[in-house]
C-alpha cells in the first residue's frame, strides 16, 4: 500500500536551505519515492497559516517511505535544514485501491 510524506516548512535562510533540497531528493529517489507537490501555489483552508512551502512526496509502501526518513542519505541533508527552517514531516498511509 502507498505512503506518502506530507511537509510543511517555513524557511528563514533560503540559501542556506537550498543545501538541503540539493540532497534531499538523491535519499528520496533511491527509496522509490515520487515528488508529487513541492513548493507550488497553496492556501490553507483550515487550522495553521499557510506554510511557506509544502511537499508531497510518494511511496510504493510505508516501509520504504519510513526507510527514507531513517536513511543516512537523508538524515545527513535534514542536517542542512536544521536552524534555517521549521518543518513538520508526516508520514501517512495510503489506502487500498
């Protein structure tokens, strides 16, 4: 069953984040994972402001999305993140077909 992270993010150093989303994507493509939303037009309807920016990304299953998250790969480009923006990762289950 897919998996999908879902972020929100703030940025308060938009070159030093750009480190971050240089890396980032090496972790989520060796975990399978498929960039479905990022950065593009939002609104929130309900609950906090608008983030500044907010990511979809897809997994062919909750393990390897988990994996991801986990990896080596991503923790060391999370790093980059660390002190330059504030982001909520979810990591949600799909459901069945």
């Amino acid at each position: 069953m897919k998996a999908y992270w879902i972020a929100h993010v703030d940025i308060t150093d938009p070159e030093q984040y750009s480190h971050y989303t240089q890396r980032a994507p090496a972790a989520f493509a060796l975990h399978g994972g498929r960039i479905l939303a990022r950065g593009g037009r939002s609104q929130a309807m309900e609950g906090r402001p608008t983030p500044q920016r907010s990511v979809v990304i897809e997994f062919d299953s909750y393990e390897q999305a988990l994996a991801c998250y986990e990896s080596e790969l991503y923790q060391d480009a999370k790093g980059h993140r660390e002190g330059v923006a504030r982001a909520e990762v979810i990591i949600v289950e799909g459901v069945a077909p």
